[in-house]
C-alpha cells in the first residue's frame, strides 16, 4: 500500500502562523522540488496581509527559472476542499488569466507555480491609492476595472445555461460558501465555521461585551438605520438559501469564483492596463450565476479600507460606539467607501450585474428572491473568510469586529442605506 505523501503546505501554513518562517519556506521548498522535479534552491514567501488562507511567493530552481508560487489551505478543512485548477477551462472561453506552468491539488499539497510576472498584484496598486488619498491618480486603475467587468461579462453570458442538481453540487466554489455553514450534528447555517468562530463565544464590540447567545438574537440599527434580521437569523437562512440543491435551477456559468484582488494581476506593460486573474482555485463550468462575482463583489469593494485585511490600522482611523437598547443594538461607526471602491461598485453594478440579471430574466431563470441569494453570499464573505470576533485568532479588535460584523449585517438584511438601494437599482431597466 502507498503511503500517502506528506501534506507539505498544510505543514508550511501550520508553521508560518507559529512564526517560523525558516521551517515553512523548508517544507516549500520540498513540496516545490517534488511537484516540479526540479531542485529548489532559494524561497521566499511573501508576508503580506491578504493572504488569509494562502501563500504566496518566489521560488529559485536550479535550473535557474524564477516562478512565483501559491498554494492555498483551509484549516480543518482537508478532507473536503477539492481545489480544482481550472485556468485552461478558463481561458478556453476567453478570460484573462494566467495558466500555471505546474499544479499540484493534492489535499495539504495544493500549489501551484507561475511564471515570474514583475508587475502588482491589483489589491496592491489599490492599496497605494487609498495610503495616499490618490483619487485623481486612480484613473487608470478604475479604467482598467471597468475594461475587465465588459470582458467578464462578455465572457461570461455565453456559457448561461441550466444544468443539474448533481453537476451543480460538484462545484469546489461552494466551499466559499455553504460548505463553511454545515457540519455533522449542526442545524444547517450554525454548523462549520460558524459553530467554530461564533457559537458560544463572547464578543467586545466597542467597549460592550456580549454572549453569543444575546448578540446573536439581537436586531442592529445602524448609522440610524435598522435591520430586521439578526445574526442567528441570517446564518440559519444562508444555510437553506446557499445550499447547492438550492441554487441548482436558477443559471450556471463558467466563472473564476474567487477573482479577488489579491488574485488578480495589474498588467500594464502594453501602455493599456489589463487585469489578469491567476489562482482558480473555485472556478468551474457549472458556478450558480449568481455567486459568480460574490467575492470579487465584497473583497474588492466592501472589506477596504483596511477593516478587514488590518484591523490594527482600523482602529487607529476609524471610530466606533456600541450600545444596547432593549433587543436592539445601537453601533455608530465612520466607515465609508474611498471614492476608488465606490468607482469600483458603479462599475460592477453597471457593467456586469445589471446585465447579467436582465439576462436571466430574460430567459426566465431570475428567482423571485435573488436579492437574498445576493446579500447572504455576500454576508458569508466577512463572516466565514476569517473570525471577526475581537481577540481571535484572526488578530481582530473591538473596532475591526464592530465594523466588520456592522458590515455584514448590513449587507445581508437590508435597510434605507446606500447599499439596498444599489441592489434595488440592478433591475430598474431589465
């Protein structure tokens, strides 16, 4: 019988969030010279706040090739994530993305090796932007934004179609999503991570601490306006709303699923900027429509600045109050969209979304409450990427976590804000 081969990523992972970074680049550099056949000589891993279950780096082969590696891991998760590298399936149909020039999906082993690019990634040119308030130099990058959701959507309307309950179930992307809200012995929506971030926790939000059992059957008003739904009551219907089976009748796509920024290239050694995704660790030929651009939608918009990926930095620029009024909780905060993310919701919403709906209206496809599919997947983007209780592992605060669990509430129930009448908005001329 073979002995199964070490899962030298999920090692690395383990070790990098220990600090020794010494042993992980080790057990890289093995993983690497096993995968490619090629000795590795020199590593070196990125440190870089977006790699929330990833890493990502350069690696030197003897060879004398330089390629830029990333593997992701999901913690506890090992014996379900399938990570289907699908970057040929994506450029068959005319995306912009980068094909690995070796892959490894093995469970704990899953890496793969790029050729060398010398431009940023996305989420870091955007993140200079925001450091230096460079709203008149963002031009180009919003350009380059609007250019890529023509594309997607140009790509992406001529793979609509049904497909079955079975093929749609067979989709890695949800993982993202409804796999991270069940569990052996969990009611549907508080199984998961759920059950190992949040159930019976305690949680600071400003200077007010509450049980998991009080916060959770609490109703928000937020910024003045109010919520109807409660956290309980958003986890338990995002795990009947996002399951599979669920999903399987309204539309499928060929999609990247998981085109975030950090995802995502800034090429601009053509003189016209281009975006090119790379890393399609979800993407798939039978994605539901609408999950296609959930995570590109919250992560390249919602979670900046900083809240999400620094909450350190958070809680030095934002400002936060939290009180409670009988069942209701009263958060007041300061955050807002950077006039970029908000160039970057005008673009998504117009040039992508708007479309996409119209079509599966069309075709008679649009469920009646697609709003909700929507804003649950979206609410599952900050809740189940990373715990956003305060004092977690995740290094949150009482700012971050108020701000973040603000965020999603806000997101997923809906209210008179800015937000539900940019959802509102995405129908008006289908």
């Amino acid at each position: 019988m073979t002995e199964p081969l070490a899962p030298l990523a999920a090692e690395a992972r383990r070790l990098t969030q220990q600090g020794d970074w010494q042993k992980a680049s080790e057990k890289l550099s093995q993983l690497i010279t096993e995968v490619t056949g090629v000795q590795a000589t020199g590593l070196n891993i990125n440190r870089d706040q977006y790699s929330l279950n990833s890493l990502n780096g350069r690696v030197t082969l003897a060879d004398g090739r330089t390629l830029f590696f990333k593997y992701h891991h999901e913690e506890g998760e090992e014996h379900t994530i399938e990570e289907y590298y699908r970057a040929e399936l994506l450029r068959e149909h005319g995306f912009r993305v980068d094909v690995p020039i070796y892959a490894c999906g093995e469970p704990g082993r899953q890496i793969l090796l790029y050729a060398l690019r010398d431009e940023k990634r996305l989420a870091d040119v955007c993140r200079e932007i925001e450091a230096n308030a460079d709203w008149q130099g963002m031009a180009p990058v919003v350009d380059a934004q609007r250019r890529a959701d023509a594309e997607i959507l140009a790509h992406t309307l001529p793979t609509l179609q049904q497909a079955q309950v079975s093929q749609v179930e067979a989709e890695s992307i949800h993982q993202l999503f409804w796999n991270r809200l069940v569990s052996p012995g969990h009611t549907a929506g508080l199984g998961g991570r759920v059950d190992g971030f949040y159930v019976n926790q305690d949680f600071t939000l400003g200077e007010l601490t509450l049980p998991w059992q009080s916060l959770s059957n609490l109703r928000w008003r937020i910024n003045g306006v109010t919520y109807q739904h409660t956290l309980r009551q958003l986890f338990l219907d995002a795990g009947q709303i996002l399951a599979p089976a669920a999903l399987a009748h309204h539309g499928v796509v060929v999609a990247h699923g998981d085109a975030h920024n950090a995802n995502v290239w800034f090429d601009s050694q053509d003189g016209v900027p281009q975006l090119v995704s790379f890393d399609p660790a979800f993407a798939g030929s039978h994605i539901p429509a609408l999950l296609a651009e959930i995570k590109a939608t919250f992560h390249n918009i919602f979670a900046h600045p900083c809240w999400l990926y620094e909450p350190a930095q958070a809680a030095e620029i934002y400002r936060v109050s939290v009180r409670r009024d009988g069942d209701t909780l009263e958060v007041e905060h300061d955050w807002q969209l950077t006039p970029l993310r908000q160039a970057f919701l005008d673009s998504k919403g117009e040039l992508y979304w708007k479309p996409l709906l119209a079509a599966l209206k069309a075709k008679g496809w649009l469920p009646a409450n697609w709003q909700q599919i929507m804003r649950l997947a979206l609410f599952c983007c900050p809740t189940l990427v990373m715990s956003l209780r305060a004092g977690s592992a995740s290094q949150h605060n009482p700012v971050s976590s108020t701000i973040g669990l603000a965020m999603a509430v806000m997101l997923g129930s809906g209210g008179d804000d800015e937000f539900s009448h940019w959802l509102d908005g995405l129908l008006t001329e289908a």
